[in-house]
C-alpha cells in the first residue's frame, strides 16, 4: 500500500522542449465508480481502460471483500460479477482503502443501509481526514458509526438494518459526501434526495442513471436537488473509462511552463465540473488549445494541446469555479510561480482536508523554492515570478499526496535550481506510469539514491 514503503526521493531538473503524446491512465472517480456499481448491479459489468492505481485496487479489492467477483483479464479488461442492490456480504477482515478518501467514503456509503457490519481503515494520511462529513448523514438512515477521536479511521460502520430514505443537503461542496448518500439511498425504499449548493463533480448521478437506476437532478433556489428512487435493480454495464482530467493536468502543465514545448493529451474528460483549471489556465494566457472536440458516452472530450506559454499572468480564479479544479489548485501554483503577477486563489477550504492540507504543502514548498505566497483558512496567493525566475532548489515534502508530489516535480522542470521531493511513492496512488509518461516526453524527473 503507498505510504508504507520506502520513501522514494525524487529530482527534477530544469528540461526543454517537450514532444511528444501523453497517454494518461483513466479517471480515478469514474474507476472507483465502475467497481462500486459494477459490484451492486446483478450480473456481470465489463470495464475497459480502468486507472490501476494503488486507490482504485484497493477499491477492488474491497468489493471481493463484500462479495463481488472482480477479475483482471491479461490485457487490462476488468469483470465484476455484482451481487445486487443490498446484496453485500460482511467482509471478515478489515477494509483497509490505503490512501483513498473517494474509496472509503464510497463505499461506507454503498455498505450503511444493508445489515452487516464492516471496519475501515487507510494509511497515516487517510487516518487523519475527517468522516462525520460522511457519518452525520449515514446516520439519518439508520446507520451507526464507532470511530477515533474526530470522526477519524479506523471506524466500524453498522449497517441500518431498516434503512430510511434520507432528504439532506450536504454542506460542503464534495462529490465524495453526494455520492455516499446516493449509493446509501440505493438499499432504502422511497426517495432519497441530496441537495448541493455547489455544483460537484456528478458522475455518481450520471452513471446510477447508466446502469438504470432513476435518478433525475433539477436546479432550484435551493441548490441542485437530486432524487434517487430507491431499490432499483441495477443492470450491469459495459464501461470504457474516459482518460482523467486530474492526471493531464501534469503534463500540460508541464509543457506550459517548459521552453520549446509542444505536446497532445489526447482523450480527455472535458465534463464542465471537472475541466475548471483548462478555463483558468487559458485566461492566463497558455497555449491550450481543444482539438478534434466531440461527445464520448455523453460527455465532452477533446485532445488537448498544450505549448510552451512563456507569458502566462496571474489572475484571480473565480471562486464558484473551485469544485470543478479542486484537485488542480496544486499544480496550478506551481503554474502560478512562472507567471507575472499575482494568482489568487479564494474558497478553497476544502484543499485543507484533502491527502494533506494542499494550501500548507504548497505554500511551504513555493516558499523554500523562492516563491512568495500568501494564505489564510480558505484563501491562498502566490506571487508569480515570470518565466526564468524561479529559484527552486529546495527539497519538499510531499505529505503522502501524490498531487503535492507531482507539482512540486512540474515546478522543477523550469526553475533554476532542481526541486526534489522527499518522497514520490503516493504518486502510485493515481498515476502509476507518471514517471515514464513524463520521461518519454522529455522531462528530466529522476529517482534519487
Ligand atoms: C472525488 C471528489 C473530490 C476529489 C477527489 C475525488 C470523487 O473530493 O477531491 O479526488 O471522486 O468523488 P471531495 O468530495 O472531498 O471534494
């Protein structure tokens, strides 16, 4: 499991000219969401192109654990017999979900409203992020939870063994918190509803809906209201994973920043709650363009292009945009580090209880590389320095996070000095072939010792 090995210490050098294609692996939402429904439909779901990442294997796994059959063919097909809707087994061992916030958080949600009893636990990062943002609602359907302090892992969640559909607005901006109570909704008669003020990222909705459950969203003064007929039998499904948004964001990054760069990310997911930080990076000023646009499975998809943008400027992110980039806020500022002038970033609270608190690791790490910045509880600013003028030099701490760790080895690819993490094994967690992808493009990141 990442985070329990041998720390990985990483470099990364100053590079040019970029070339090349940047095959990025599946999304990771729509692959924990595949296992997730693909065990609680009845019959089997095929799933192709599924990110094989150490937080979606732990899914997987956790699914055999509830009684689904999950098996790998030798050329990446992946097969989920699924036991139904309520159908779950318990588990006799402890679930352990390694590093994955989405993975847990779902599957206590696909587990609360059948009666068996399950515990949880992760790694050192997953252990310290809060489930009562999941728990709270759970229990309004009848389920109990026992955890640490804080409403923190190891918790051991009892299923509502007469589950009650549930109305509740989440109050956080977070799919992951929408989703539980959704796939909790599936074993509770009647309707459940799950209101959001903010738009998050709805491939939970969009897929209950592919696999037939009913499901419908309308958007009211209230927020976006989602109701979810309950008991559904969902019927298995034959899923082709959209390449992930969240993993392009690296190499095009990348390329933005490196001198002589020009490369394509060919097959990614442009579904408006997730493509915020492509909107963004384009009223800097980069070189991104959208090429060969089309639908895929009902969504959006483009290949991206992203070129060397050597006069990228700071501008101040629209608040309302942030569920829809809230992965990218970490390479975004390290993008922002290369850019004229200030880029400020605002309700963005929630990149404190994500694999590390982002706004601290970023802002600690910018800073011993000679970047200004600025942050309070929900806001933070860095102070672009222009192109050719990042020092770097320093050594970062990577927190457990592959996301820290990957922005800080994009931040060395053009600072003067090389920038190294601490440790680059979480990167596993999201994106295994990082380092090979980025080699092939030319990008001089080394493992060190
Ligand atoms: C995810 C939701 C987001 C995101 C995470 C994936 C999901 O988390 O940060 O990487 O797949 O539902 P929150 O729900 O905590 O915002």
């Amino acid at each position: 499991m990442s985070g329990h090995g041998t720390p990985i210490p990483m470099i990364a050098h100053r590079s040019s000219g970029l070339a090349g294609t940047a095959d990025v692996p599946g999304d990771k939402s729509i692959s924990h969401r595949s296992l997730i429904l693909g065990a609680m439909a009845v019959g089997e779901t095929v799933v192709t192109g599924l990110l094989e990442g150490q937080d979606v294997l732990d899914t997987a796994k956790a699914m055999q654990a509830f009684g689904a059959e999950v098996t790998r063919d030798q050329d990446g097909t992946w097969h989920i017999h699924g036991v139904g809707v309520g159908g779950f087994a318990e588990p006799d061992q402890v679930i352990d979900c390694g590093n994955s916030g989405t993975g847990v958080r779902l599957i206590m949600g696909a587990m609360a409203t059948s009666p068996i009893t399950a515990t949880f636990t992760g790694d050192a990062s997953l252990n310290k992020r809060p489930m009562a943002r999941v728990t709270d609602p759970l229990a309004l359907f009848g389920t109990q939870s026992v955890g640490r302090s804080g409403g923190r892992l190891p918790m051991t969640i009892v299923g509502a063994v007469e589950p009650l559909p549930v109305r509740y607005t989440v109050p956080v901006p977070s799919a992951q918190v929408k989703s539980a109570v959704l796939l909790a909704g599936l074993n509770a008669p009647g309707q459940t509803i799950v209101i959001e003020q903010e738009a998050t990222r709805d491939h939970t909705e969009r897929m209950l809906e592919g696999f037939g459950a009913t499901i419908t969203t309308e958007v009211t003064d209230e927020g976006r209201v989602i109701t979810l007929e309950g008991q559904p039998e969902l019927r298995p499904q034959s899923i082709d994973v959209p390449r992930d948004p969240s993993s392009a964001a690296f190499p095009v990054c990348a390329a933005l920043i490196t001198e002589g760069s020009d490369i394509l990310v060919p097959n990614i997911g442009l579904n408006p709650t997730r493509a915020g930080l492509f909107t963004t990076l384009r009223e800097m000023g980069a070189d991104l363009t959208y090429e060969n646009e089309r639908e895929e499975g009902g969504e959006p998809v483009a290949d991206l292009r992203a070129r060397f943008s050597p006069n990228l400027k700071g501008i101040e992110v629209p608040p309302e945009r942030a569920a829809s980039m809230i992965d990218e806020y970490p390479v975004l500022s390290a993008v922002a580090a290369y850019a004229e002038g200030q880029t400020v970033m605002r309700g963005v609270k929630e990149l404190r209880v994500k694999e590390s608190d982002r706004i601290e690791a970023m802002a600690t790490g910018l800073r011993t590389n000679g970047i200004e910045v600025e942050d309070g509880e929900d806001w933070w600013i860095v102070h672009g320095k222009g192109y050719g003028n990042v020092a770097g030099g320093a050594t970062c701490a990577s927190h457990l996070d592959h996301r820290i760790a990957m922005s800080f080895l994009v931040l060395g690819l053009a600072s003067n000095a090389p920038v190294r993490v601490d440790d680059g094994g979480p990167i596993a967690t999201s994106f295994p072939i990082f380092e090979g992808l980025m080699a092939d493009l030319g990008a001089d990141i080394r493992r060190e010792g």
